[in-house]
C-alpha cells in the first residue's frame, strides 16, 4: 500500500477551521516604495550599524538564550519605567504574546452552557486577535466601532457583561484606524472587564508616535487595573525585523502566563540587537520624532487632495478614503495605480464593513512621503 495523497492527508489530520482560513498575506516589495507595513523606514547611521556588527560578530550562537536575555527583560522594564509588583514576558513579536494568551486562556467549554471561553476586541482591530483565538478554540467576539472609529461603549458594555470574555483586547491607538480611543470610554470598559474576572490587554504598539500612554493611568490607580496587561513591541521603535515584544502586567498573572512561553523563545541575536537599541534609545527617539513631524505633513498634503478623507493619527499610519465610484471599487483601482506607479500600501478596504474604500498608508521618510503624495494626486 502506497502512501496517502497530500490531499487525502490534509482532508484527515488538518483542522476544517484551519483549512478555511487564508495565511496572513505579506506583499512583495521588490523594487517598491515600501508603506504598507507600518514600519519605522529609518535605518541606523553607518556608525551605529559598524558597531552593532562588531557586537552581533562576537555572539556565542552555539549557546542557548541565557542571561542575556534576563538582562533584556530588566533593560525594558526600566525602559517602560514597569510600576512596583509587575514583571515583563517577552515573546518573538506581540504576535507570540497573542497566541500565549489565548492558549494560557483556553480552559474548555463551559460543561453547563457550552459556551467557550471568548476574545473580545474592536472590529476593525488587529487581525491577529481573532486569529489566534480561533487556533486555539476560543471564539471572537468583534464589537463593531462606530462610523467614526470611537468605541461604542454601550455595545462594547453590552457584550462584556453577556460575553464575560477570557481576554478584552484594546489597541492604543488602534490599528488600522490609527487612533486613541477617549479616556473615559477606556475607563468604562476596563471597568466593566473587572467585573467580570476578565482579563484587560491593552495594545500599544505604535507607543512611540502616540501623544499618551495607558501606563500612565495604570500606575495613578494601581488598585483598579489588578487585570490589565500592557503590550508592546520593538517592531514599530526600530526593528520590525528584530521580532520582539513584550508583555507588562502584575506579578501573579505573569508567573502564570510565563508557563505557556516556549523555553528559548527569544534567541541570542534578537536579545543582543534590542540591547544594543535600548543603550542608543535616543537615535531611536530622533527617529520617531522625525515620523511624527512626516506624519503632520502629510496629514496636512492628504486634506488638500479632493476625493479623499483622511482621519487624525497617533500613530505612524494615515487612513484614508477614497470617494466611492459608481463604476469600481474606489480603494482597490485607486491601490493598483498606485503600486502602478511604484508605491505600496495596504488596501484595508474588504477588512471590515467600516473600512469601505478605505487605505492604510504608512509615514515614510520625507523623500518617500514626496512620491506617495505624487503618485497618489496622479492616482485619484
């Protein structure tokens, strides 16, 4: 008897709910000016690339992650000035952290309703929430924003007290909306995920472009924020190709969260390159700020060109809308001309009912800003 088939094998041993997913979608970017993945476009002065080589040259790659990697976990937490009692988890991006969640939170259905244990965030938020609930059965429950990106608070109230969710996930500023959620809606909610013994995660991977922190709110009331956790990443300071985040929160739910982290999880050159970054965080901030004062431009350049809307952002992202056409799909014609022209951005417009006609378009540097504003005044 020969061996299965691929097909029949993937038709008996692979998940129907996997099977029907789509993989998470990367463009290609060859030969293209490259803002569709919010990163930091800034790379390191020749100085700090030369001495960042002569580091990384001298790792021992025949070891296992070791006190390297304890010395990175104290670096960040005096970075993110940690409050007394918490401790930091590490993970290979915020995308690991995610999964490490939903699979510490995955205790079963419920024998007496059924019911599964649930994530519940934003619609539209980042697709990694609602994926990652699914792999490891937990259901999602999006509660949509309202038309101009706010939370809708009596909604989101109205599904965390029927939903009693595992997880809360809030992004701040969101994603792909680029912005901060109002500081009395947050309290509500965080308020609300209290009382129902959920857990708060609260988002911040664009922190080094945004005008606030949810940190600060933490430690003026340590007592009400017992079940927030706080999230960020090294992708959008610097080093998208690093893969680091971490994750902030009080001591006894990290103790339980660090049982489900991979032993090794982060290697030696990843430790060693966000050390580095961390000793040299001011070109870092230079950078950000730099971003930020892209971010103004063309925030003000976008609201010139007719045909479009553009929303506010706190983060190093503008979206925008292109007028519907009767003929085409606005977002995706206007996309294609655009890649056309060599710019790459990401077309957000079939994520959510919300996004109809809608573009992500990445801050780039001055030069790359000056080609997008073109090619995209020839697009429209």
């Amino acid at each position: 008897m020969g061996a299965p088939s691929s097909d029949s094998l993937v038709a008996r041993r692979i998940r129907a709910d996997v099977r029907a997913m789509h993989a998470y979608a990367v463009q290609d970017p060859h030969g293209m000016v490259k803002l569709d993945a919010m990163e930091n476009p800034h790379r390191l002065s020749p100085e700090l690339q030369a001495a960042l080589g002569a580091r990384l040259g001298v790792v021992a790659l025949n070891r296992y992650p070791g006190a390297r990697v304890q010395d990175l976990r104290h670096a960040l937490a005096k970075y993110a000035q940690m409050p007394a009692g918490y401790d930091i988890i590490l993970g290979n991006g915020s995308d690991e952290l995610i999964s490490l969640l939903a699979l510490a939170c995955a205790v079963g259905a419920d024998p007496a309703s059924g019911k599964r244990p649930a994530v519940l965030a934003p619609v539209p938020g980042f697709v990694m929430y609602a994926m990652s609930a699914q792999l490891q059965g937990l259901d999602f429950v999006g509660v949509p924003l309202t038309p101009d990106f706010a939370l809708d608070v009596p909604a989101m109230l109205a599904a965390i007290a029927d939903t009693q969710p595992a997880i809360v996930y809030l992004a701040y500023p969101n994603n792909p909306t680029a912005n901060l959620w109002n500081e009395a809606d947050m309290a509500q909610i965080v308020a609300a995920a209290a009382q129902t013994g959920s857990l708060v995660v609260l988002d911040e991977a664009y922190q080094p472009f945004s005008s606030r922190s949810y940190l600060d709110t933490i430690r003026a009331q340590p007592q009400a924020h017992t079940h927030v956790l706080l999230m960020r990443t090294l992708s959008k300071f610097g080093l998208a190709g690093v893969r680091l985040g971490y994750l902030i929160g009080p001591l006894a739910l990290m103790a339980e969260l660090d049982k489900v982290r991979p032993p090794y999880n982060i290697s030696v050159l990843n430790c060693e390159c966000a050390l580095f970054a961390l000793e040299h965080a001011d070109a870092f901030a230079a950078q950000a700020q730099e971003i930020c004062a892209q971010r103004t431009r063309l925030l003000q350049a976008l609201r010139q060109l007719p045909g479009l809307a553009v929303w506010d952002s706190d983060a190093n992202m503008v979206l925008v809308r292109v007028a519907a056409r009767a003929d085409a799909d606005a977002a995706a014609q206007v996309f294609a001309a655009l890649r056309a022209r060599g710019v790459l951005v990401k077309n957000v417009s079939t994520m959510h009912p919300l996004l109809a006609n809608c573009l992500r378009l990445t801050v780039g540097t001055a030069d790359e800003n000056t080609l997008l504003l073109a090619a995209l005044e020839a697009s429209l």
